[in-house]
C-alpha cells in the first residue's frame, strides 16, 4: 500500500541481479544544483523518465531525498530524578550555575523521498518533530547524522523569520527580499505584491516593532512567499491571521503551491492536509510512523488522535501500533549520474556568452512591448 | 510504466524484507546547507552585495532611531568622544612628554582603534546575534561579520569628518602636503585586516560564546599596545628590542602611518607599508578561509 505510492516497480529482471551489488556512494562530491538559489534547476532531462501510473502529471523526478536523519539536543534539564552517580557532577554544575544535560532525541532514523509534484502533510502531535524535519529539510539546521539532498534550496515559510524591529514594516519587506537573494530589482518589483498580502493598511509605514504578533506573523508570511521557491515548506503559516487574511494567504499558498515542484505541510489540523496534500508523513515522538497516502494516514491519525484525547490509551495504543507494523522502512541509496557525453546543450539550460546576451536583449524587447502595452 | 537504467527512482523490493530501498540519482540533487566550495562562496557572498549594504545602512540608521537627535549622533558621538579626550588629556595633563602636536596623536589613536574595536567585538557577536537570520534564510554566513564591519564604516565615516575638523580647528598642523592623500591607502588596509579578523574571532566565538568576553579584554590590552596614548619612542626608549616587536604590531602600524602623513608631514617608511600590506592580506585571506571551513556550523 503505502510503499507503492505512484513510484513504477523495477522489472524483475533488474531487481534480482542488483540487491548485492547496489552502488552506495554518499560521501562524494556533490554537484548539479545552484547552491543557495531557491528557483528550480534547468532540468537535465534524463531524470524526467518516470510516467506515474495515474498519468495525471506528466512526469515524476526526486527534488527532495531525506537519508537517515537523526537529530539529537542536548540541552540542560531540572529531571534530578535519575542516576544517583550524576550527583556529583551536577554538584560541579551546580558551582558553575550550570544544569545538567540530556539527550533530547527529536528525530531518529527518517528516510524518505519527495518527488517534484508531490503535496506531502506532515501530522503528528506537540513535539513530535515536525518542525524540526522542516528546519532541517530547510537547511537551517544540521542533523546529528544523516543528510538531505535537494534540487535548489528549499524555502521554509514559518513564522519565526527575522526582522528589524526598528525599521517600518516596508523596509523590512526590502530587507528580506534581499535576505532570500532576490535583486534590488526583483526586491522593488515584489515589494507591491508583498504589501498587499500583508494587507496592513498605513501600518507597514510603522517601525515593526509596534506590530502586534499576528501582523508580524502576517508580514513575514507574505515576506517569505514574494522568492516563489521551487520546494517549499510551510509551517502552520496557515494558522496565522484573521479570517480576511486567511482567505488572502490560502489564495496564494495555491497560486505557490500550483507553482512549486514539491511542497511539504505541517499542520495540526488533520483536515487540512487530506484535502490539500497528495501525500502524509505521520511522525510520533520522533519516529516515522506511516509514510503513504494523505487521506489514508491523516484519517489513521486523526482516529489515534481523538483516542488520546477521550482518554482511550488502548485504543490510541493499537491504532498506533497498527500504523507501524503497516509500515514500510525505506531505506534511501544514492546512485551517481552518468557522465554527461560531449557538451550537450540543454534544451532548459541557462544560455552562455553569445546565446546570454541574445536572450537578454530579447527579454528587453519583451519587457519594453510589455509596458508599452500596459501604457495604452 | 516506464523502467530502466534512465529511471530517476523507483522502488525495489526485497524478498521478504519490510524495507524499501529507493535508488536516487544525483544528477540535480545536493546537500541541503552543504557548504559550497570557496569559489562559489565567494560569488555567493558578492551575489547578496545588496542585502549586505542595506542591512548595514539599516542598522546605523536604525541604532540612532529611538534619540530625539536621531542620526545627529552619528557625528556629536565622536565630537564629544573628542572633546573628553581634549579636556583630559590637552588641559588637564598638559600634553603627552616629548610628543608634538599630542591632541592631533591622540585624536587619530583613539577614533581610528575604536573602529577595529567596535568591529572586533561586534564582529565576534555577529553569529550570536544574527541567529534569528541564520535561522530564516540561507546565505553565506560571513555575510553576518562583514556586515558588522560594513555597518562600523559606515559609522567611520562622519567620525573620520569630525576627526578632519577637530585637527583642523584644536591642533592645527603647520602643513598640509600631498601626503594627505596616502590616508585612505591605509584606512582600506585597516578595514581590510580588520575584517579578516572579524572573521577569525566570530568563528571562535561561535564556537565558544565564553571568547567574546576574552576578546573583549584582549582589545583593551591590544589598545596599549598600540600606542593610542602614548608614544614608544619616548617609553621604551632604552628597550630597542621590544619596541621592534611591538612595531609590527598592525594597528600601531595603521596609526603611524596616518599620523606621518597628516601631522608630521613625513613619508611613511616602506617597510612600514610591506608589514601592513602582508598583515591585511594575510589576515583577510586566514580569517575568510577559517570561517568557511566552519560554514555548516553555525547558528546550530
């Protein structure tokens, strides 16, 4: 069931001569993708091969690979309830106006892979490691072991991005457009755009730090959607603001989503992800529960959820356990690419020297007939 | 169903095994927050030149913001900075021994070494502080020192205008010659090696947060070992030794030179300019090498 999603199977014949000899090289150098740039790469065409089996998308590659991934805190705790041999220690500590530490496991062993076109919900309870897997599919956190491989970088809209707050709200708009690597240009164009999804009214001339925490939130959620990024992941972004808002934000969230390769959701409500997503990740206490598709786990969760909520742990118990033993463990291996033969031009590639300044004067041209057009 | 060598993923099953393994191809694919090699990273980094400028800007303007005399301050904060050091040590110790035209000395010691101070420490916070950013967007990291330094220059220059005026009107020089125009040859060494050691200690501190307070004191001692206050030729007039040593110190170097030129109508020594030049480069190239090689550390 889950396993199966819309990935073709290999034919027989390749899988029976391939388990020993799996190539399995990780630690080499990486190359392809423009690092740091949140827009697709020109795609290379010779991974586009996958026809899904509903044949609804016309093609199917991997834009997010999660290998192994394990996060470990270690962070100070008051918990004096075990070992009596740290005693001492946390006598030193103690001097030192330190507390002792423990190993917070906020992820283990998460392996999966996000295919361009895919709509993945991530559900699960308070602390269960959801925005850390985003935080760390971002790259704005490095996990204690594993890695994660991704075609551009992945742009997190959550609710935490920061600001200045001495300077108005359309400064900061200026601001973290070129924060995410947009032009002085490409900023100016967004600004308007960025402006209007806040939809603060005369606040966004005000220093941000008179901004209350849902036009804050507001503002950096309309900030953060003005990269239009290739795989995004949103962080209860939904959550924020009021019904006007809501209504203004889910338009865009579709408009980027229609627009992104790969979209990850984390989202409390169970009902949110069945409708919006094609996919669901199901995390508990760190660990992959259920990987498969959306209606199937956000309906699986939603049963263990109002079972621990009524107070019904048995219940909540088998539900869970249920879900786990339905699982499927992937396991993620990294196959090099094939030498490309001879400087093939790509049909997507970004133009060089001579065929560069060709496309840039017809981009003026195109430009300049765009706005006469618009004048009359 | 497609299949076959070309095939991006699929999906192979093991006889009885519950695991799934996924082949990946790499073609497009790289490590999420990996660190780019130095070249890219340096394109990278000129790539967000802009965010880098308007940060900076936006600080400077903004750190003033809150004051009734808002970016006022910008120049009364040196003036009166000045003027403390003027009624200290021009009235009321009655010059330095031995030194000529001591306020002019003392005036070019003390604003120039305030800006590697403010840099340096700012500068081994620069992680600490840009955290919020760190988390929220992805950028090259050694944006967060040399922003810090951007924002100190910016400061530097209506510093470097009340600095031209209080030597003008308080300690007037006999001559003015076309040595002047040497000044900014150095004061871009000086931001040069400053910046590379920004960038040296924001590493260290960002590995240890205890370093910025190390270096917060290191800067004091460094300050005295700069002769900011004070002239070598006159203290350690019987320890030649020392006073070699403590004469390739950079910033006492930067400071000699400056004050050759503007005060003392003298050509600075070229020896003097090869150990800056060496400093600056060297330091620069170390510093920027050193917080790259820690990239993926930071803000963690």
């Amino acid at each position: 069931m889950a396993a199966d999603l819309d990935y073709p199977m290999p034919p027989p014949q390749l899988s029976k001569g391939r388990p020993a000899s799996m190539p399995v090289p990780v630690q080499r150098p990486l190359t392809g993708a423009i690092p740091m740039s949140v827009q697709a790469p020109p795609h290379t065409g010779q991974l586009a091969a996958v026809a899904p089996r509903s044949g609804s998308t016309p093609v199917l590659w991997p834009t997010v690979a999660v290998q192994g991934l394990r996060m470990f805190y270690r962070t100070p705790s008051t918990d004096t309830s075990s070992g009596r041999r740290a005693k001492l220690r946390r006598t030193v500590l103690n001097a030192l106006g330190q507390e002792p530490k423990v190993t917070v496991r906020a992820l283990t062993d998460i392996s999966f892979v996000a295919n361009s076109g895919e709509q993945i919900g991530i559900v699960g309870q308070n602390g269960s490691g959801k925005s850390t897997l985003l935080r760390i599919i971002a790259g704005l956190e490095k996990p204690t072991k594993g890695q994660v491989l991704a075609e551009s970088t992945p742009v997190l809209i959550g609710v935490n991005a920061a600001l200045v707050p001495d300077l108005p709200g359309e400064e900061n708009v200026r601001l973290g457009c070129l924060a995410m690597g947009l032009s002085p240009a490409e900023a100016q164009a967004a600004i308007p755009d960025v402006i209007e999804l806040a939809g603060l009214g005369k606040s966004i001339y005000l220093p941000m730090r008179t901004y209350s925490s849902g036009m804050a939130a507001r503002l950096r959620f309309a900030i953060a959607t003005a990269a239009r990024p290739h795989i995004l992941l949103i962080d209860e972004a939904l959550a924020t603001g009021d019904a006007a808002f809501k209504e203004r934000s889910e338009v865009r969230m579709e408009r980027l989503r229609k627009e992104a390769g790969t979209v990850f959701l984390v989202s409390h409500a169970a009902q949110t992800i069945e409708e919006s997503c094609t996919r669901a990740i199901w995390l508990h206490h760190g660990r992959l529960v259920l990987d498969g598709e959306a209606q199937d786990v956000a309906v699986r969760y939603r049963k263990w959820a109002w079972a621990h909520a009524k107070d019904k742990p048995d219940d909540a118990k088998r539900i869970l356990e249920e879900a786990f033993a339905e699982r499927r463990e992937t396991e993620v291996r990294f196959d090099t690419p094939e030498p490309a033969k001879g400087p093939v031009r790509e049909r997507h590639a970004r133009p060089r020297g001579r065929d560069a300044k060709q496309a840039k004067t017809r981009a003026a041209r195109i430009a300049a007939l765009q706005t006469e057009a618009g004048d009359l | 169903m497609s299949s076959g060598p070309e095939t991006g993923s699929y999906t192979a099953l093991f006889d009885a095994s519950p695991t799934t393994t996924k082949l990946v191809t790499l073609g497009n694919l790289s490590r999420v927050g990996a660190r780019p090699p130095l070249g890219q990273y340096v394109r990278l980094l000129w790539a967000r030149r802009h965010f880098l400028w308007a940060d900076a800007r936006a600080k400077v303007t903004s750190g003033t913001r809150q004051s009734l005399l808002g970016q006022a301050w910008l120049v009364l904060d040196p003036l009166i900075n000045g003027a403390v050091y003027f009624v200290v040590f021009g009235l009321l110790m009655k010059g330095g021994r031995g030194i000529e035209n001591f306020i002019g000395y003392l005036l070019i010691g003390v604003f120039l070494f305030q800006f590697t101070t403010a840099s340096i420490n700012g500068g081994a916070r620069s992680v600490q502080t840009g955290k919020n950013l760190i988390r929220a967007f992805t950028f090259p990291r050694a944006a967060l020192p040399i922003s810090v330094v951007l924002r100190n220059l910016l400061n530097l220059g209506p510093t470097l205008v009340t600095l031209a005026a209080l030597i003008y009107f308080i300690a007037p020089v006999e001559e003015y010659t076309w040595r002047l125009a040497l000044v900014p040859a150095a004061l871009a060494l000086q931001v040069m090696f400053t910046t590379g050691l920004a960038l040296l200690v924001a590493r260290w501190a960002a590995a240890l947060p205890d370093v910025a307070n190390l270096i917060r004191m290191s800067m004091r001692i460094w300050l005295y070992a700069s002769a900011v206050f004070f002239s070598f030729d006159t203290l350690l007039e019987d320890r030649p030794d020392i006073q070699r040593v403590l004469e390739t110190n950079p910033m006492f170097i930067v400071l000699d030179i400056v004050r050759d030129c503007v005060l003392y109508a003298t050509t600075p020594d070229p020896m003097r300019w090869v150990w800056l030049g060496g400093w600056a480069v060297g330091m620069l190239l170390i510093g920027f090498i050193t917080f790259w090689q820690a990239e993926e550390s930071y803000g963690r």
